[in-house]
C-alpha cells in the first residue's frame, strides 16, 4: 500500500482549506520514496475573494424666498432653467456592493441602493416630523445581484435580476435624467465584437408606492347611485386592475468611429389593461460620446425617438410611462465640459424636446433650453461659478387646461452666481459647500407662475447646496 508523507498530507489539508488558490481538477505530486500520487487540492467554487463597498451621495440644499422655503424647482425639471435651486433640502443616498470571486472564475455582485428625501422642500428640525411626511421617506431604489464568469455563457457573459436603474443618463445642467430603465426586471449583459451588448426586460407599476385606500363605486346600470353597500363595488386604489409597465431593451455600446463613440439604444414598451391604441409604444436612441466640439473636453450629445408609450423621449422608461397612438416626440439633446485653461473651465447643455404629434396630451409642445456655466479656479480649494439659462415652452392653444393668452408661450431666463468652497477646485470636485444666488425672470405673469413664482415675473433665490458624492 502506497504512503503519502506527512508534509504532503498538510499541503493538500491547507490548500482544501482555502489557504491556496487553485483550479479546479488541479494535482499535485507528492513523491514518497520512489512513489508519486495525485492529490485533488481545489473546489471549484472556493471563494477567493469576497468584500463590500460603500459609495453613496447627498445634496442639501439651504434656500430661501423672501424668508420662506418653497415647494419648486422653478420649471428645472421641464427644461426651463438650470440653476441650483433644486428642492430636495436632505436627500441621501448610499449604495452598498458586495462583490464576491470564485476559482473557478465566476464572480457576482450584490447590490443595494438606498435613498432618502428625494423631492422633499421642507426644512425639518429635531422633533421628528419627517414621518408626517408620507413622500421622500426612506426608501431602497436598488437591490439586484449579477453573476458572471459562468462557463456555459462566456466570461464576458453576466446575467442580473433585481431592482434597478439601468443604463442610466442625465443632462448636465439641467440635471434630468432622459434614458433609463427604472424598475424590477432581469437581463443578459455580453461582448459582441469587442462592444458591450445586452438585453432586458423591465417592468414598472405606476401605482406602486399610493396608499392602500379603498372606494365605494355605487352607480347602478341604469344611472342611478345607490347608498346600499351591497350593491356597491370595491375598488384598491381607484382601479380594478394593474396597469403594468414592461420594457424590452436591446443595446449596443462602444462602437468606434474615430472621433468618438456610439452607443445605440432601443426600447418595446407594453402597458397591461389599457385600449389598444394605448398599450404599447416604441423607443430608440443614438448617442454620440466624444470630445468637446473638437476642442480640449468632453460631450454626450443624443438623438432620441419615442412613440405611444415610450412618448417621454423614447428610451425614458419607470413607472411615468404612458401614452397613445397620437404621442410621437423627438429628443436631442448635447452637453458636456470644456477645459479652457488651467483655471477655467465651462459646462454646458443644449437640448430640444418636442411633439411629432401630441406629447403628454399637448398638441405640439415644444420646449428646449440652452445653458451654460463657466467656472473659475481661484485655487485647489475655491471655485467661481455663473449660470445663465434660456427656456421656451409652447403648444396649440388649449393645452394642459385650457391654456390661453400669455400663458400659451413661455420664456424663462436664470442667471446665477456661486462660489464653490470644495476640497478640490476642479469642475466635478467634490465635496463642496456653495454659496449662490439665483435670479428667475419670465416674459409674462402667466408664464411665471406656471414654474411658482408667486407674484409678479421675476424671483430670486437665495442659498447654500452642500454636496458630496464617493
């Protein structure tokens, strides 16, 4: 009978153990005398490696309006301005990875996305009212796990199921997001041709998050309305049925053309329990990365299509999707940085969305917004900013309520100053602390006070936006 020596027998021990990495099937010789044997030392699926991380945000925003806070952004989120007046006063998120390495070269991640005060305008002192507030509360955006590295799908290949945003895109002045997909779905990520490539599917519930309340729908067959509860249905939250979202994503990003990149994107959207000329919807997007109009910088400049559904620019896909066969919009939009010098340099964003036909119920709505904002280097720890912007939304007479006069056209003007105290004084440094005040002036009343300006054309906002990101 063979013997296997002791020091033989404490190396494959140790490597069992997960003191050594090894394939899988791997052998080692141990010679004991004139004899030699094979010893499996590895598990395939032995951790290797396995530790979280922590990245996260936050954005507070001190503001103030003739002593008071106030519940607008002045028209931000409609490409009517770009200044910082954001309204969330403490919104915060963290995200959490856990990101884990096999021997066999499989590897997953675990996600987990939290966030807190998103949209909130109130100032919220020490006596714990924010839970009578029933909107920006804790909530988790993000929670998925992705493998890959599986052998039968490549190791390029990685597949995901969860909660999340994907692919995700915003301007970057106005700050809105114009592609995504925001829901709970699963989907295939691999390379084609050296550029990344995926599918997904991804649904939403516009509903999802209303209170759980309950009605009483009493009017009979022939008209009347009955106060018996026994002829009465119960309706949840206003409806018989779900009217879920879902999304079919096909990308293609990453493909070189010398002066930049393409990235090309397309989107099926269905919507459940809705008339046939409103359940479903088509959306696709090119988006060009390159450099700064062929000067020292970057941008993301974009041509975006959308049509029933997917109306709200074509590849915008979450729990606001909606539309019928007469929406058709068209989106283009192009921003980016400039460096100038050592000391300056500037942001900017020009972007165009309008109506092919009707958009969000509007017969030819248009809006678009030029912005741009350069910023000054005084040192590694302080930066100058100003912000000028030009907004213009228009539509057929009658939209939206019965818009009429001066209130069927609006052109709106910010103009802003800040000062930027930040541990590194580059455009994107972060955190900082800044100082600004910011100047809201429309052509007419009516126009003012479609984006909350109370009295009069013009208002000016006063305020300190703390914000950090890691």
């Amino acid at each position: 009978m063979k013997k296997v020596s002791v020091i033989a027998a404490a190396v494959a021990s140790a490597l069992f153990a997960g003191s050594v990495a090894a394939e899988s099937e791997v052998a080692l010789d141990v010679t004991s005398g004139d004899s030699a044997m094979e010893v499996e030392v590895a598990n395939p699926t032995e951790v290797l490696s396995d530790g979280w991380e922590v990245h996260g945000y936050a954005s507070m925003n001190f503001r103030m309006v003739d002593g008071e806070s106030v519940d607008t952004e002045f028209g931000k989120p409609d490409y009517k301005t770009a200044g910082t007046h954001g309204k969330s006063t403490n919104q915060v998120e963290f995200v959490i990875k856990k990101h884990t390495e096999h021997a066999n070269g499989v590897w997953s991640d675990f996600v987990v996305r939290s966030e807190y005060g998103n949209g909130n305008s109130y100032a919220y002192t020490s006596s714990g009212s924010q839970k009578d507030n029933t909107t920006a509360q804790f909530e988790v955006k993000e929670t998925f796990v992705e493998i890959g590295g599986l052998s039968y799908l490549g190791e390029d290949t990685s597949i995901w199921g969860g909660q999340r945003f994907l692919n995700r895109a915003a301007g970057l002045l106005s700050g809105e997001f114009w592609k995504q997909s925001s829901g709970v779905g699963a989907g295939l990520q691999t390379k084609l041709a050296g550029n990344t490539a995926g599918i997904a599917y991804v649904t939403a519930d516009p509903d999802a998050g209303a209170a759980d309340s309950y009605a009483l729908d009493c009017k009979q067959d022939d008209g009347t309305i009955s106060n018996d509860p026994n002829k009465c249905k119960v309706v949840k939250n206003g409806a018989d049925e779900r009217t879920t979202l879902s999304s079919i994503d096909l990308y293609y990003y990453g493909v070189d053309v010398g002066f930049g990149s393409l990235d090309f994107d397309a989107k099926y959207m269905k919507q459940a329990n809705k008339d046939s000329d409103s359940d479903s919807g088509f959306g696709a997007a090119v988006t060009l990365n390159t450099s700064y109009y062929g000067l020292d910088g970057w941008t993301q400049n974009a041509i975006a299509y959308g049509k029933g559904v997917a109306q709200n620019r074509g590849v915008n896909f979450g729990g606001w999707s909606n539309g019928n066969e007469n929406a058709e919009s068209i989106f283009i939009t192009s921003y980016g940085v400039l460096n100038i010098s050592d000391n300056w340099q500037m942001g900017s964003e020009f972007t165009y969305f309008a109506a092919l036909d009707e958009l969000f119920g509007a017969k030819d709505l248009k809006r678009y917004i030029a912005a741009v904002r350069p910023s000054y280097k005084v040192n590694d720890n302080l930066r100058l900013e100003a912000t000028a912007s030009f907004g213009h939304e228009e539509a057929e007479e009658g939209y939206w309520g019965g818009r009429t006069g001066d209130a069927v056209e609006s052109d709106i003007i910010n103009l802003e100053l800040a000062a930027a105290f930040t541990v590194n004084a580059d455009y994107f440094g972060r955190p900082q602390i800044k100082p600004y005040v910011s100047y809201i002036s429309a052509d007419d009343e009516a126009s003012a006070s479609q984006i909350g300006i109370k009295d009069g054309k013009a208002e000016t906002v006063i305020g300190v936006h703390t914000e950090i990101w890691f």
